[in-house]
C-alpha cells in the first residue's frame, strides 16, 4: 500500500479571512471608502500623539507643570 500524498495548505490569517468575508458583502466602492476612513482615523490618532509629545517637551522646556 502506498501511502496518500499529504498536502500542506496555508491556513489564512484572521486578517485574510475579515477580508475575504467583506469582500462577499460589500461592493467595491464601499470597502475602498471603509479602508479609507480608516486610514483617516490612524492618521488622526498618531497626529493627536504628536501633539500630545510637542506639549510635553514645551512644558519640561519652559519649566511649567
């Protein structure tokens, strides 16, 4: 008897799978406006931190709490 060939298949990551699951659901138009907004709230949050490091650094320079 000869032994079945053993096939390795990736399983896809939990990002792949929320892709592929939204992919079924939403046309074209709207997962590229999703991912956009997105982008937008990532870009908002590192420029919030950014600010938030700018007054820091002003007020350890100046000496004010």
């Amino acid at each position: 008897m000869q032994a079945a060939p053993v096939r390795a298949t990736a399983i896809p990551s939990f990002t792949d799978a929320l892709r592929a699951v939204e992919s079924l659901l939403m046309s074209s138009g709207q997962r590229t406006a999703r991912r956009n907004a997105w982008t937008s709230v990532l870009e908002d949050r590192r420029r919030a931190k950014d600010r938030v490091e700018a007054q820091r650094f002003l007020e350890q320079a100046t000496g004010r709490p």
